[in-house]
C-alpha cells in the first residue's frame, strides 16, 4: 500500500487537524504491533500523514486507546505530546463517550437495559479472555454498559444493538453479551464459533462513534461512521 489514495481509502481519515486525527479502523488488524508481525492500525495511518504531508524519518503519533484486533471502527490518535496527555487524561475522566453497534444472537427479551459485572482477565487455550466473576473475586474489575434494541431479524433470530460503554474493560462487551446468552456473532472467543474456527465469519463489534474534548481547542468533538456494508450488518441497512 504505497500511495495516499489507498491509505486514504484504507484508513477513511474522518477528522483531522494539526492535534489529532480520527481514523476507521478495519477488522482483523492489530491497533498496534504485536507478536504476529502484521502491520497495524498505528503504522497505517503514520504512513499516511508521512505521505499527506511529506515528512521524513520519524513522527510522532500517540495512541491513546485501542481496539481488539477483530474489531471495527473510529480510533483516535494524537500528532502531538500535548495532545496524547491531553486525551489520555480525558480517557481516565472518562470523558470519552464510545457508542459501539453490535449484531448479537437471539432476539432479546429486554430491549433495553443495563448490563453490570464484575470481570478478571485470564488466558487459556484460546489466548487472553474476559471471565465474569463474582464481586468480591480478587482482581476483579466492574464493568458497566447500556444497550437498547436498535432493529431486529426474526427469520434470522439476531438482533442490532447499540451499546454505550460506561467502563472500558478486556473483551467486556463479548463477554457482558455472552453471559446473557446473546453472543455477539461471528465471536468465536465467547459463542459457537469456537470449535469450528471460522475465520471467514466476522466479529460483529463496531465502533460507531466518538465524543470527546478537543485536546487544545475549547469545543467538543463528536465523529460517527456509518455501519459496515457488509454481513450481518448488511441485514438491517
């Protein structure tokens, strides 16, 4: 991927000035890099400013916050120092409202609601996973979100529902939906896919929107993106 256009294209830039840039990321990418030794998220779009604006050597860019790797959506990153504490600090005053849209199995019988665990980060066989637990478990972390029943599909028993994330926890969306028995489809961590392995089959988690405070400037910045045109979000459009 040499040229701006691509990377334009790849990364769908959809704000952008001189403290920051909102990005889309795609699915089964990494934010950052890891041991698989794929390209990620961050050097993408490091790339593309590289080209934007003809920079040589290297730039700074500040990741604030991340996306698991099979997930979709807007990400924001930093292009200064300033800005990266700045968001980072916001991040932890959770003063970041993050607005996730998620196809689910099974038709929910509370169309809205909130949903409150407690969580502890474990690995096994399948890597790192979320496991709920009960309160008083050491090391465990509250987790908190509200979702509400955006569109349903009978014939295809599977649920749109947007989720507002009060905490950011591991894998806390996967695994809060799982445990009401409503996984998230194509989540082979948490449902029926697991067994099978189906790469083929997508994890249906995206990152619609962002709200936050701009970094520098004394204004609020809010960013959406439209759905995946694509299955199973291709079902409700």
């Amino acid at each position: 991927m040499q040229s701006l256009k691509e990377l334009t294209e790849y990364i769908n830039p959809l704000y952008e000035d001189n403290h920051l840039i909102v990005a889309v990321k795609p699915p089964n990418i990494p934010t950052q890099g890891d041991k698989s030794g794929d390209i990620s998220f961050f050097e993408y779009v490091k790339d593309y400013i590289k080209l934007k604006y003809n920079k040589s050597g290297n730039i700074f860019l500040g990741l604030v916050h991340r996306l698991d790797r099979p997930v979709a959506g807007i990400m924001v990153f930093a292009k200064t120092s300033k800005a990266a504490g700045r968001l980072s600090e916001a991040i932890r005053d959770r003063k970041f409202e993050k607005i996730y849209y998620a196809v689910v199995n099974g038709i929910l019988s509370e169309k809205n609601g909130t949903l409150e665990n407690y969580i502890i980060k474990k690995s096994n066989k399948l890597g790192n996973i979320a496991q709920i637990v009960f309160e008083n478990t050491k090391n465990s972390k509250f987790a908190k979100l509200k979702y509400n029943v955006v569109k349903e599909d009978i014939i295809k028993n599977l649920s749109l529902v947007k989720v507002e994330l009060e905490t950011g926890r591991f894998h806390q969306i996967r695994a809060q939906f799982s445990n009401i028995g409503h996984t998230i489809y194509g989540d082979r961590k948490y449902g029926n896919y697991i067994k099978y392995d189906r790469n083929d089959i997508p994890l249906a988690l995206f990152a619609k929107s962002l709200k936050f405070p701009h970094p520098v400037k004394d204004e609020i910045v809010f960013v959406e993106a439209d759905l995946p045109n694509c299955p199973p979000f291709l079902f409700f459009l």
